[in-house]
C-alpha cells in the first residue's frame, strides 16, 4: 500500500483551524467604543454619587467637580475588567495633575461587608496596584449602583454631566481620545449648571 497523505483530513483541519480563528476574532471583548462623547447640549446631570471607599473614606461626585471623572465599574471575578484595568492605571498616573480623576467601583458581591467580597477586591488591588480610589457600595442601598455589563466606564464632563458610557473593556487608546476631547474644553461656571 502507498503511503499518500489524506488530503480530505488535513483540508478538514485547516476548515476547523480557520473556524476557530474566526470565532476568536469574532468575539474578541475589547471595545472601540469609536463614537466620540455627547454634544455639551445632550449631556444629562449626573446624580451625586456618595460611595464608602475601600479604605473607609468616603467619595463624593460633587467634590471633583471641575475635573473630567471616569466612574469604572468592575468585579474582580470579571476577565474584560482585568484586562482593561493596566490602561486604567495608565491614564491614572499620566493624568493625575491634568484634571482627570478615576474612581473605580467594585461590583463584588450583593453585600460588601461579607469577608469574600471584601477578600476578592482586596486580592485584585494588591494585584493591580491601582492609583485611584476604589468605592464599596452597600447594594442594599437605594442609591446602589444599577449596572447590566461588566466593565461598564461612564464619562463624566467638569460640570457633572455624563458625556458618554461604554460597555465592555474599552482600549486605552480610546479613553485618552475621549478624556482628551473633555479636558479642552472650558468649564462653565457652575453656577449655569442645574444639577
């Protein structure tokens, strides 16, 4: 018998190697996110966000108000959170003295004051180092965070008006267009603001 190569089983794996390469491309988590930020006259007013921090202090909206803020909302058990955080910390350090504040809010649990909960973020700050506070909220609150997807990254203008939300893990390229854009533009005086 001749030793012929089985063209049917090696063009059968090259189809299932293509396929899957499609797939992961397909379903790659990273977000462009290319749309830019709202038009000033299409912001809507932030509500004034008051979380306890991990460390116990508290944050407050309202007292970064003057800067450009992006609220990231995040779980430790979360692979696009993991892996959008490093730009994070990124725009956190080169940002830290050109009116950018990052707050990240972690979504670990119903209740934040069971040790599993508190365990988990605590795991991933030491992991990851991060520059910014970290809010804890009390999801039994009424004014506990509604969020459906994990990353979810809201944009927040010096004035406290949502200029644009993304979902999912956003590239740092993006972020830095989109805080860019924000910074340039002048403050109003807060007293044209309606809160």
């Amino acid at each position: 018998m001749e030793n012929r190569p089985n063209y049917r089983k090696l063009i059968r794996y090259l189809l299932f190697a293509a396929a899957v390469v499609w797939i992961a491309i397909g379903v790659e988590s990273w977000s462009d996110q290319k749309a830019g930020v709202r038009a000033v006259k299409d912001r809507t007013p932030m509500a004034d966000l008051a979380f306890p921090q991990f460390d116990g202090a508290s944050w407050r909206l309202s007292d970064h108000r003057g800067q450009v803020v992006l609220i990231n909302y995040w779980a430790s058990w979360c692979a696009p959170c993991r892996q959008e955080t490093p730009g994070l910390i990124n725009l956190a350090r080169d940002y830290r003295y050109k009116g950018l504040s990052i707050v990240g809010v972690s979504m670990d649990g119903v209740d934040q004051s069971a040790e599993g909960g508190k365990r988990a973020v605590e795991s991933f700050l030491s992991e990851f180092h991060m520059p910014y506070p970290v809010l804890m909220p009390d999801f039994a609150s009424p004014s506990a965070p509604a969020v459906d997807a994990l990353p979810t990254t809201v944009l927040v203008d010096r004035n406290g008006r949502a200029a644009k939300a993304y979902i999912g893990a956003v590239r740092e390229s993006v972020f830095r267009a989109d805080v860019d854009r924000l910074l340039r533009e002048s403050p109003a005086l807060s007293s044209n603001v309606k809160d």
